[in-house]
C-alpha cells in the first residue's frame, strides 16, 4: 500500500514537472552537434547558443572540448536558444568508436573525477579531459 502512494507521487510529481515545462514553452531533450567557441553548437539546422551553469559553461569553453561532436541534454527555450541541464545531471557527452561517453576531467595524481576543467582541489595540477563510460564507477579513469 505504501509503495502505491510513492508511486502515485512520483507521478505526480513528474506530471507537475512536464506541466511546468511546456508551461515556460520548455521542453526535456537532448541537441547534438560539433561544439563551437562562444558556446554555441553547430547543429543540422544551424547554431544553436548553449546556456549553462558554471562548471557546464567551463566546460563549453575549454579548448580541449570545442571542436568535439556533443550530445547535449536539457531544454530548449526557442529555436535558436538550449538551456543545458545543470553540472549535477551530468548532461554532456560525446563518441568514440561508436560509444557514448560522458565527457568528464580526471586527475592522475589524486585520482579524483571532476565534471569541469581546472585544477584538482587536492594536489593543484591541471586535471586531464577522460570522457569515460558513464556506467564505470567514478574512481575508475
């Protein structure tokens, strides 16, 4: 009986959220496309500007990652406008050899995994770009 009421709030708490998003003329989705500076993806139909939190934006403008093909999850805001899902989603990715891979920073000293470009908190070096199969545990490089 309890696990019917959680799962009747579950529901209803992700309807609220679809409501809400199609109420701000947002929609949950994914974009994909070869990153470009200034933030902005060069999709199949064109330049989309990428809106983002801090560490996504640092990310976006890390030289090591323009260029890349991404997938990118999030909401598109106008045609022209994608408002990327914040750092804690995890939401950028990107292919090699045909899989799909989170793109994520790695420390080889310390071995920390970080979801933005910097240096590592704990030993101040230059933490190294390692997109890594998302289904690995997060210690493993």
């Amino acid at each position: 009986m309890a696990r019917d009421n959680e799962n009747v709030q579950n529901r209803r708490i992700f309807l609220f959220a679809t409501a809400s998003s199609l109420a701000l003329g947002q929609s949950e989705g994914v974009i994909k496309g070869r990153l470009q500076k200034g933030r902005q993806l060069r999709t199949a139909d064109g330049i989309v500007n990428l809106e983002a939190d801090e560490s996504i934006g640092a990310l976006l403008d890390d030289e090591r990652v323009i260029g890349m093909e991404l997938e990118i999850e999030g909401q598109s805001k106008t045609a022209k406008q994608f408002a990327v899902n914040p750092v804690h989603r995890k939401p950028v990715y990107t292919y090699a050899d045909g899989k799909r891979l989170l793109v994520s920073y790695w420390c080889d000293v310390c071995y920390i995994r970080f979801y933005r470009p910097g240096t590592c908190w704990c030993c101040q070096k230059e933490v190294l770009l390692d997109p890594k199969d998302p289904t690995t545990p997060e210690r493993v490089p």
